[in-house]
C-alpha cells in the first residue's frame, strides 16, 4: 500500500476558494485511480509571496501545480517560478481567457470569486421570489416578520407585483391588504416602521382600476368593490393604520410599477435594511 508521502501531490491554487480547479484535478484523478494521488488545495491566494510558498513546498514532492489565478501578478509569478523549477503545471482558466477575449466585445474583470458570487446572486433571488409568493396577500402573519420589508396597502394598489419585482432584486418582500372589517395581524405593530411600505393612490383612478377588474371577472362595474363610498371608507381605513405605524407611504397613482419600486429601494438602502 502506498503511503501518502509516497503519493503524487497536486497543488490546488486559487485567488477564490478554487473548487473548479479542484473539481478538474479530481476528474482526471479518477482516471489513475484516485486514491493514488493528494490533491491541496491552497484557496484565498492575495500576494506572491504565497505563490513562491507553495512552489517551495512543492518542490519537495512529486507534483502537479493546478491553479486558477485570475489576477496578472499571481499568474506572472506562477508561470516564472515554475517555469524556473522545471515543475508541470496547468492554468485551469488561461486558456479559455485567451479565447474568449478574441471574441468578446468587452475585457475580462479579472475579478476573483466572480462565479460564486453570480451563484449567490442567483440563489438569494429565487429566495426571495418563493417568499415573495409564500406570503403574498397576508397569507401567513408570520411572513411579516421573515420578511426584509413589508408592503401594506387596500386592493388594487399594486402590492403583489411590486412584491415580485423587489423579489427580482434579492428583496425578500410581503405584503398585506389593509381592510376595514379586517384588524391588521399583530405582527404588523411588532416591525420597525422603517421596514413597512404604505401604498395609497387616489380614489377616482382606484375606482377606474376596480371597475376594470370587476368587467375582466365577468362582474358588474357597480359592485361595493368600486363604488366610490366603498373606496374612500378603504382608503381612510388604510390611512389610519399607515399613521399608526408611522411608516413612509407611496402614492402609486398613474406611476409605472418600476418608478414606485425604485423609490422604495432607494428607501431600502436609505434605511439599511439590507
């Protein structure tokens, strides 16, 4: 049986956490039998003077240096010191660098970390979008407390749609509609005020919008929904509790559902809350 100090070493080298670099090492492991090989891995690498560390150690062993070193200095100092020590080494991103950028329009960032980040990014936002519909319309109270901001506000006021919108941006947002026969959750009054978003907007293009809806229900316009008496009772109704809560309120009247939501996420990086 072969001891690990009699084993072939490869040297995993990365300015991020170098997991593709490893993830190739590994896959041409599998091809000699993997067992026969010690793959370290030598993640976070800022500086040369970690670059010329790992090529002293490396040294000592028969090795492999595999390394994606996004920034110039690290791979100029990597190729040098290697080239110097006669030492096999494989640049996992290089060459796919060189041929992408004799098609690109745009130059590479050379920026460490950038696919875990876009995976994050990525992530976080299908999070945000399942929370977005798990507690749309005041479905569950205690979204409310989960939730990085709270849209609140009476029907047709655009809460579901900005809800999915700040989703969009990794915003994990709920929303409740505000109703006179209904007293809001306690929850609600547990939030700072600065984490709750009013939406008011005025009657008469409320009533233009209820009427609308009712027609695409197949419904008359005259129903109690859209009647102007019904509206005003809901938006003095829904005044009452915004002032209560001292929240910042928004008045989404003839406004385009992108204007209103970067307000409120100017409001949102104003106050923090992320």
């Amino acid at each position: 049986m072969v001891s690990d100090h009699e084993k072939p070493v490869v040297y995993v080298v990365s300015d991020s956490i170098g997991e593709t670099a490893e993830f190739v090492v590994k896959a041409v492991a599998s091809q000699f039998n993997s067992g026969h090989v010690v793959v370290q891995r030598v993640p976070f690498v800022e500086d040369v003077d970690t670059v010329r560390e790992v090529v002293e150690e490396a040294k000592q062993f028969r090795s492999v240096i595999a390394y994606t070193l996004v920034l110039p200095e690290l791979r100029e100092e990597m190729e040098r010191l290697t080239a110097e020590n006669n030492m096999p080494t494989v640049d996992v991103m290089g060459p796919m660098l060189k041929a992408f950028a004799k098609i690109m329009d745009v130059s590479p960032k050379m920026e460490p970390g950038l696919v875990r980040r876009l995976d994050e990014h990525y992530f976080r936002r299908i999070a945000a979008i399942e929370f977005a519909v798990k507690y749309d319309d005041g479905k569950d109270p205690r979204g409310l407390l989960l939730a990085d901001v709270v849209l609140v506000g009476v029907s047709r006021t655009s809460k579901t749609p900005l809800s999915m919108y700040l989703a969009h941006k990794r915003i994990r947002a709920a929303n409740l509609p505000l109703v006179p026969e209904v007293d809001p959750p306690e929850e609600l009054f547990w939030l700072p005020p600065k984490k709750i978003m009013g939406l008011t907007i005025k009657p008469e293009i409320l009533n233009e919008i209820r009427q609308e809806r009712l027609k695409s229900l197949g419904l008359k316009a005259q129903a109690s929904y859209a009647s102007m008496e019904r509206i005003m009772e809901e938006l003095d109704y829904s005044e009452k509790i915004m002032k209560k809560i001292g929240c910042r309120v928004f008045d989404v009247s003839n406004k385009a559902m992108e204007e209103v939501a970067s307000k409120i996420l100017a409001c949102i990086k104003e106050e923090g809350l992320l």
